[in-house]
C-alpha cells in the first residue's frame, strides 16, 4: 500500500520562474493538504484540495495555486518565484469527513531559488 | 504570539534519559497531534489525540483540554529518537481539518 507520494524530491529554480510540484495521497484517501516549511521553522499551511477543489487556504499569496484531479493526486504551482519561497512543500492526505482525521505526509520537496 | 507553542526548542540528553517535550496552544481544536521529522524531511505522525493519554512502545503522550497544554514523554531515550518532535493542533473550517504547527523541538540523544 503505497503512502503520500511526492515529486520531484530537489528542485532549483532562479528568481521569477514557475513550479510545479506533484503529489499522490495515499490510498482511499480523497483530500490533499499543502505546506509550507521554511529552515528551522514549522511547516505552515498553504491550502487544502478536496472534490477537485479548494476547501481552505492559508496566509499565502495568490502567486501560489493548485489543482486536484478526479484521481485525487494534487499539483501545487508557484508563479513569479522570490528567495523566499525556498523551503521544503509538504503534501498531506487524509479522508474527508469531519474533524479530526490523521493525516499522511510525504517526504516533501525541497525547493531552492538562486 | 504563536497559536502553538513549543519548549524547548532544542533538547540534548544522555542515552536512557526520561524526556519531556511540552506544547501549548491557544485556540480551539479538533484534536492534537504529535509528529516526528528526520532530516530528510519526512514527517511521521506519532499520535492523535483529543483527550486523555496514548501510549505505544516508549512513547508516551498526554493533553489536559481545560489547560490547553499537551506533553510528549520517551521513556529510556535512545540515539535513535534523535529527530524534531512537531506538535499541531487539527482545527476544524467546515468540515475540514488543517493542521497548525508548533515550531517543533530538535531532540538529540548521545550514546
């Protein structure tokens, strides 16, 4: 039973560019949360895919989007990238249905930007 | 202020050493999790909780709701539980559950 799949693991980026980073839920699950996690911070929450849409998002600018597909497997994409935006992007899946729900995590990519 | 907060934020101790990691939060949750990552990244869930205490193997967490506060005991450490240990608390919008997380607690037992 294959966990949270995530891709690509390291990534290099300059200043400006776009990224898109991919991940794959666990098995029988159906809702795909993002993060943000800087060096020596914890991880911050970006947003939370689930029917094929956004239910919540986190204190991040609209530079940051996803998409989830009919599969479930989810892409977060970075527009306009700055220095900032060099950390390790978490991909979370649980099941949906009310509160307190584990959730699964990736190993995550890590994202640098030059 | 941080909605969750940890202490200490880092922790060195001596191989079989009793260790306590603590977590306070400051709003409503869903429930609280305790998490451990490795350098590679990886997180790894190690409890859910929402009342009480929970054991398994020589980890020990408990949360008291009316204190808003929560510990993560390791019985007899060992080198190997060196990690950052990462509390959360689950918080519920609509159905839905985010994590927020504490800043987490670098751990390092020496043999």
């Amino acid at each position: 039973d294959a966990g949270v799949t995530q891709s690509p693991t390291h990534l290099i980026k300059t200043r400006g560019q776009q990224v898109t980073l991919r991940c794959s839920p666990k098995s029988g699950h159906d809702t795909v949360s993002w993060y943000q996690q800087a060096l020596g911070q914890g991880p911050q929450f970006i947003f939370q895919y689930y029917e094929e849409e956004e239910r919540q998002r986190g204190n991040f600018p609209d530079r940051f989007s996803g998409h989830q597909f009919p599969n479930y497997s989810s892409e977060l994409n970075v527009n306009a990238l700055l220095l900032g935006d060099s950390a390790l992007y978490l991909c979370a899946s649980s099941l949906a249905g009310g509160l307190g729900q584990p959730q699964h995590f990736g190993d995550g990519t890590r994202l640098s930007i030059l | 202020k941080n909605e969750v907060e940890q202490s200490p934020q880092n922790l060195t101790a001596q191989e079989g050493e009793f260790i306590t990691i603590n977590c306070s939060y400051s709003v409503g949750i869903s429930a609280l999790h305790w998490l451990q990552q490795h350098p590679g990244g990886g997180i790894v869930s190690l409890f859910m909780l929402s009342s009480g205490k929970k054991k398994h193997g020589r980890l020990i967490a408990t949360i008291n709701i009316q204190e808003k506060h929560s510990s993560l005991h390791i019985t007899a450490s060992h080198p190997r539980d060196s990690a950052v240990y990462i509390c959360a608390v689950g918080r519920g919008v609509h159905g839905a559950q985010k994590l927020v997380f504490g800043q987490g607690t670098r751990l390092t037992i020496n043999p």
